[in-house]
C-alpha cells in the first residue's frame, strides 16, 4: 500500500479521476464532489505528473480518455465496485434486522434446512441468514448472532446450551450395509472401505480413535475415500462409496427416510456435544431470542 501511495501521491486523486473519467467533464465532478472547478484540475494535474503520463485529451469543451487514462480508469472502476459491495455487505451485516447463525455445511444442511421450512411460515418477518464456515467464529467480536460449536459447553464470554450428545457410530448406503460381509462383529469393519473425515482447521474424530474404543487397537486401513468436508463426506456414503461416521444429530432423519442404513449399535459417545453458542456481552436481539428459542425447541423432536 505504501508503495502505491508513492506512486499517486493521494488517494484522493484517484476519486477525483474516477469522478471526471465517468462524467467525461471536472466541471460536472467538481459539483459532485462539492469542490471547485479549479481543484479537479490542479488534482489531475498532479496524479498525471507522479505517473508521468497525460490521462485526459483537453479540449475546449471536453475531456477525453488516453489510452493510459483509459486503463487506469477500468482498473479504479473495479476496485470501487468491489469496495463498494464490501462496505454494503459490511453495514448489512452490522445493521440488527437479520440473525446470522453460524454452523457447519453438514449442520446446515440436514439438521436446519428440513426444519426451516416451519420456522418461516411461524416467523415470515425475520431474515435468518445461514453461514458456513470450517472455523469458530468470536462472537463478542464478529457480527454473528448464533454459532454452533462441538466440546463442552464451556466457551470463555459466552452462553451455551446443548443440542445433542456428541454419538457416532458407522453408516452406509442400505445396499453397502447389506453387501458387507463379516459385520457380525466390530473388527469385520476393518475389512470394509472407509470415508475418512479430514477438516483443515476443526479437529474431529478419526477411525483410529472410534476403532481404540472398541478395544481394537489394530492400524486402522488408510485406504478410501478422504475428504475435508462432512456434508460430502455423507454424499458419498449415501452414493455407495463405503462406511463413515455417523453424528446421530445430522444422520438420524436420514436414516429414517432409508437413505443410510446405520449400526447405532456401535455407537460411540465421546463425552462431547453440539451446542448452540451466543455471546454473552453482546445481547441478543429480539428476533435472535426466537431463533435462539426455536432451534433449542427442535432439538426435542430428535
């Protein structure tokens, strides 16, 4: 950044270039910025003299683009169009008439989105936006009203309750269940392939650790299928493409529905749960608290 102040001086230059460029006259950018004529001159004048080079052609009643005026004002255009969507979307997140809840794709997308349906037809007015991130949002300082966070229940500066126990036990598609040979017992799994769950910055369950639970502490295969993401991670056990871990919170409903056949006989709880998280410094807005209110009543119909 200093090194691009060094080349032009101010920055203000560069917003009245834009301002003369896009209305081809410094009189006409003068009155939109609130300036004298004279002043969008002198500042073109001198953003030309650090580039060294001629922006505008003069003539007695209009401005032209150079070439190189041409260029830089393509290139400023974009930069303040992006600037411009940052800062709206900066204020629109700042600004108290939605609810931000922030949780995992996997969470999102089958623990919420079958439920939101109901919760909109209850509460039409408010805007419930979803976000999905593989990091832990600070919500005593970002603009997030809700999070869900897997541990304890204990998360310095904010309030917590729990939506489910932290259960995992083995699922696959209905044909893969049926197909596996040898799954009388917990070691016959280790014959069978696995889709291993690697999140770049959560750190989750392995198969290694569900296996040592079980008392088995053979090297689990490395072999199969390795993805960074748990809601692809089900997409490929539903496709057929092995056994996964099965969060009895998300998995459950599909389960259900037929889509994955399950051995919730070898459930395995961790001592953990999925908790919904809201700072405690920073009160929660109205339509926060129903939100809030409603995902902690949907838990009971788990």
């Amino acid at each position: 950044m200093q090194k691009l102040w060094s080349l032009l001086s101010s920055p203000r230059h560069l917003v009245v270039f834009e301002a003369a460029a896009r209305t081809g006259s410094f009189t006409k950018a003068a009155e939109e910025l609130n300036v004298q004529q004279p002043a969008v001159s002198a500042s073109i004048k001198q953003l030309e003299t650090t580039l060294g080079v001629v922006l505008f052609r003069r003539s007695h009643r209009k401005i032209t683009l150079t070439n190189a005026g041409d260029r830089l004002f393509s290139d400023v255009t974009r930069s303040f169009e992006i600037l411009s969507h940052s800062a709206a979307s900066i204020r629109q997140f700042a600004s108290n008439d939605h609810v931000t809840l922030s949780a995992s794709s996997a969470f999102n997308n089958y623990w919420l989105m079958p439920r939101i349906a109901s919760f909109q037809q209850n509460h039409p007015d408010i805007e419930l936006r979803l976000q999905s991130s593989d990091r832990e949002p600070d919500l005593n300082v970002e603009t997030i009203s809700l999070a869900v966070r897997l541990g304890d229940g204990d998360w310095p500066g904010c309030d917590a309750q729990l939506i489910s126990n932290e259960i995992i036990y083995p699922v696959a598609a209905p044909r893969v269940m049926a197909a596996a040979v040898n799954l009388k017992n917990v070691p016959g799994l280790l014959n069978q392939r696995l889709i291993h769950l690697e999140e770049p910055i959560r750190e989750r369950p392995t198969w290694e650790q569900w296996f040592r639970t079980f008392g088995i502490t053979e090297v689990t295969p490395r072999t199969g299928l390795r993805l960074n993401d748990y809601a692809l991670v089900l997409q490929a056990a539903m496709a057929g493409e092995g056994f996964a871990f099965g969060w009895h919170h998300v998995v459950a409903p599909l389960v259900r529905q037929g889509m994955l056949a399950a051995r919730t006989d070898w459930a395995w709880k961790t001592g953990k749960g999925f908790y919904l998280v809201w700072s405690r410094t920073r009160p929660l807005t109205p339509e926060a608290e129903i939100v809030r209110d409603w995902i902690l009543s949907a838990r009971q119909h788990d």
